[in-house]
C-alpha cells in the first residue's frame, strides 16, 4: 500500500485501499496502525482535513474501526 506523507506533528504519513476499506497510518511517534472497514469518505476527509490531521484522527476514527498494530 503506498503511503501519502503528511505535513502533521501526529501522523506521518497514510494510506489506503479503498477496496478492502483498510487505513494504514504511520505515527511520528508510536509506530503504524490499520484500521479496518474505514469508508472512502473517511479516508478523504482525513488528507482534506481543515482540522489538523492529528484531531481528525482523533474524533473520527480513533476507537471507531477495529484496529491492529502494524
């Protein structure tokens, strides 16, 4: 999965396949993680995000979508 390098001081970079709804992202600090079931939707609001990417993470996807350490 190719990854989209963020300017945050939270994340680091992400990525996503839109077929199988799985988000990757990688934390500047405490490693990477995959979410799972996350829609398209929810993946484009996090790279446009007008909140910092960080918070987006924060109130829409963190504790939302079973996840896994990467």
């Amino acid at each position: 999965m190719d990854r989209i390098r963020l300017k945050s001081n939270d994340l680091q970079s992400v990525g996503y396949d839109g077929s199988l709804q799985i988000l990757e992202i990688q934390f500047h600090h405490g490693g990477a993680y995959r979410y799972f079931g996350v829609p398209q939707k929810i993946y484009d609001g996090l790279i446009k995000s007008v909140l910092s990417h960080g918070q987006y993470h924060t109130r829409y996807i963190k504790n939302r979508y079973r996840h896994e350490k990467v």
